[in-house]
C-alpha cells in the first residue's frame, strides 16, 4: 500500500471540520503512509439517498477508499445508540468489515465541542490572530456535557474577532468553525475527553487489525 485513503461520510457540511482532527489521529497511528483523505459531499446529486445505509453504499462508490468514517452527532441520543444505528447501517449496505474498513465517530452533543479547547486557533479562525479581547472557553471536563457547544462556539468566534455589531452580522461563522481545526496541530488535549478517547481506540484497532502500521 502506497497511501492510506479515508472517506468522512457526515450528518452535514459542518462536519467536515472534522477531517483535521481524522488526519492528525491516523497520522499517530499509521506513521509510514500517507493520508489521502475526501469528505463525501453527496448534497450537489440530482436525488442525494435518504437512508443511512444508501448514503453509506454512495459514498463508497463516489468517493473509494481504503477507510469510512461514518459519523454522527450523538446530540439527544447516546453515543451507543448512535453507534449501534452506524453498525447496523452499514451490515444493511454489505458492508465486510474483513476487507473494508468502517469506523463510527460519534462526538458527544455536537462536532464543534472537540473545538472548544484552544484560543489561538480560535482567535486565527476568526481572523484576529493579535486580538485581545479576553475568550472564556469551557473547562474541558465539561465540554462534552454542554447543551449546544455549536452555539458556543459561534459565540466564541464572533467575540474574537472584535468587530462591531454591524460587522459582526455579515460574519461567515460557519466558515470560520471550518477554520478553527486547521490551526490546530495537536489534538492530544482530547485524548482526556472519553468519546474521543473511544474513537482513537477504535482506530488504532483497525489500523492494527489491517496491519497499516508495519
């Protein structure tokens, strides 16, 4: 194998921001490869599939790869009943896991908890790298338990950028919620949290399993 491709099937467009942090973890766990990764944007097709397992099947013929990434927020249900709707979608799809490998990103809440955890990066994003204005961010053992950590952190990033009101209305906050990971190169701090710690156990037993890492 000369690279190692992944394709991210997500709930929706925001959710591509979490390819940053799917990049970084494959890179501690499969050193040796690179990552060719693609986010299946299946919005733009004349009938986009409705069903889990449908968008499943079509990503993997639009997008082939090596490794999907199915995710879901958990928000009102648990991470296992997520996890289980993930499994049971992709057995309905065909999917073998023997030769084709799937793993389910299930963030508790919301994607844009795992993004509450660094300024800097939230300060680049916001287009104010040198600003001062102080930002108050959540402790992180309380990050997954926030209500709606998406509305924080749109609060987070229009506070960063310290523009006036007016201004502040024509901000692109969900561009900016894309940004904020590329500013982010280690993503370690995380590992405290246990969805992501679930996740990249999930990972590095895939990757060994598939021998990615000799």
């Amino acid at each position: 194998m000369d690279e190692l491709q992944y394709t991210l099937l997500s709930d929706g467009p925001a959710d591509k921001a979490l390819m940053p942090v799917l990049n970084w973890l494959l890179q501690q766990h499969v050193p040796n490869l690179p990552i060719q990764s693609r986010w299946a944007d299946l919005r733009r097709l004349r009938q986009p599939p409705r069903q889990l397992y449908e968008r499943i099947l079509k990503s993997i013929e639009l997008f082939p790869c090596d490794l999907l990434f199915i995710h879901r927020d958990a928000e009102t249900a648990s991470p296992e009943e997520r996890r289980d709707e993930i499994e049971q979608a992709a057995i309905d799809a065909g999917i073998d896991n023997d030769v084709f490998a799937v793993i389910c990103v299930v963030p508790v809440r919301m994607t844009e908890a795992w993004l509450l955890f660094d300024v800097a990066a939230i300060r680049e994003a916001a287009g104010n790298p040198n600003g001062t204005v102080p930002i108050y961010l959540p402790d992180l053992s309380t990050i997954e338990g926030l209500a709606n950590p998406k509305k924080m952190l749109n609060k987070v990033l229009l506070t960063a950028t310290e523009l006036g009101t007016y201004r502040k209305k024509r901000f692109d906050t969900s561009r900016a919620v894309q940004r904020v990971p590329e500013y982010i190169d280690d993503f370690s701090t995380l590992r405290r949290l246990p969805a992501f710690a679930a996740l990249e156990k999930e990972v590095k037993k895939k990757v060994e399993s598939k021998g990615w890492n000799s």
